[in-house]
C-alpha cells in the first residue's frame, strides 16, 4: 500500500443485514447511509491511526474496490476511516470510551 491508503476487507454482515423481527433485509435496498465495519488488511507507510487487524468503520460509498485473489477489498485513505473498534478489554470494563 502507498502512503496514507488502507486495504479493508469488509465483514460479511455488510451485505445484508437482519431487522430485530428477525426480516433479512438485502444490501440493495435503499435505506439511510449506513456505515460498515471491516478489517484492515494492509496500510501505507504514512498511515498513522489503523494498524493491520483493526476493525474499522467507514462509509461504503466513500470507497475503491478492488478483487485479489479472489476475494473482494475496499480500499480507502486514512481520512476516510470514521472510527477504530477498540479491542476486547476484561471484564470489568467495557472499551468503550467518550
């Protein structure tokens, strides 16, 4: 990866989601903008917030695909990651932060 791009390998649940009533509703249907969760695969040299096995956040508009291997990527700048899941904590605490 060159300077400030990510490689995000989306979640399978990005393509089609389930309602709480248990409906499945596919990837095409036209709903309000929704982010996607995803893992970063690679990053650019430049990159100073992601590292390679993050989950990451980002808005599946605001992207590149691409296919290697078979197996379909986004890629992406830095800027237009939303946000990084902080990893599993003990138990006593919950990873979330404000």
């Amino acid at each position: 990866m060159l300077h400030d791009r990510v490689l995000v390998r989306p979640d399978a649940e990005s393509a089609e989601r389930m309602s709480g009533s248990g409906i499945v509703i596919p990837a095409t249907a036209s709903v309000g903008r929704r982010l996607v969760w995803g893992t970063a695969v690679s990053i650019g040299q430049y990159v100073r917030q992601v590292e390679v096995g993050d989950r990451v956040l980002f808005d599946p508009e605001d992207r590149a695909e691409v296919e290697l291997a078979g197996v379909d990527y986004v890629l992406l700048r830095e800027r237009d990651v939303h946000g990084v899941a902080d990893p599993a904590v003990g138990g006593e605490r919950t990873g979330l932060y404000l």
